[in-house]
C-alpha cells in the first residue's frame, strides 16, 4: 500500500468507517421491522439478507481496493 497520501488514505478510511456505521444502523432498523411485523412481512427476512450480502460485497469492494492502491 503505498504511502505517497496519508491525510486522503486517513480521510478514506473515515469515509468508509461513517458508511460503515450508516449501514449497520439500516440493517438495525430493518432488522427492528422485520421483527416487529413479522406475521405481516415473512419475504421481508430475505430481502434484509440480500442487503446484507449486497452490502458486505460492496465494504470487500472498497477495503480490496484501498490494499490493491
């Protein structure tokens, strides 16, 4: 990994830590959701877990490409 920009890498690890957070916090409230209308929404469950996998593809995206740079 090169060390040619460190503020930018540092501000790119925030930047990927606060998406981090933001995501957790939405898989949290759907999670709440589907707990709470269970009965009413049982494909909801499914749908949570394509946002998750959708999700972590997306944050191996990013931390791959931060070791690949």
């Amino acid at each position: 990994m090169s060390q040619e920009n460190p503020k930018s890498l540092s501000t790119q690890i925030a930047v990927m830590h606060n998406d981090i957070k933001w995501i957790r916090d939405e898989v949290t409230e759907i999670k709440n959701f589907t707990q709470d209308h269970e009965k009413e929404h049982k494909g909801m469950f499914l749908k949570l877990m394509s946002i998750v996998v959708i999700l972590t593809s997306a944050i191996a995206g990013m931390i791959a490409y931060f070791i690949k740079s």
